[in-house]
C-alpha cells in the first residue's frame, strides 16, 4: 500500500489507538457540567469556584450525569 510505503520511506510508526468514549472520561462529564453551570454567571469568587467543584465531584455519576447520545 501507498500509506505502509510512506511510513517505511519516513520512519514513521502508526499505533493503534483505544476508540473516544467521552462517556466514560470522568473529566469529560465534569467539563461538560462545569461549562453547562458555570455559563449562566459573569464572576465567581476563588472560594465558590472551589465549593462549586467540590460538589460537581461529590454528585459524580449520581446527582450530576451526562448523556452524550
């Protein structure tokens, strides 16, 4: 093939990579929460961004879910 031919003249080495599952990805639900709640406020203290977090994280997978369908 033209692609093997390529990464043999350039060296290259191709892998194999794991297929995405965001809905898997703990930080892709918490971005994914973060940005949803974070959108509707102009500025927040260091002190509420941080209790905010800590809560996002506690309700991980029970209180806070995503559905990526």
């Amino acid at each position: 093939m033209r692609r093997d031919r390529w990464l043999i003249d350039h060296k290259a080495v191709l892998f194999s990579l794991p297929a995405y599952s965001p809905e898997l990805n703990k930080i892709e639900i918490v971005w994914r929460q973060l940005k949803f709640r974070w959108r509707r406020f102009v500025t927040w203290a260091k002190e509420t961004i941080g209790a905010e977090l800590a809560e996002l994280l506690a309700g991980y997978g029970t209180k806070f879910q995503t559905n990526f369908s």
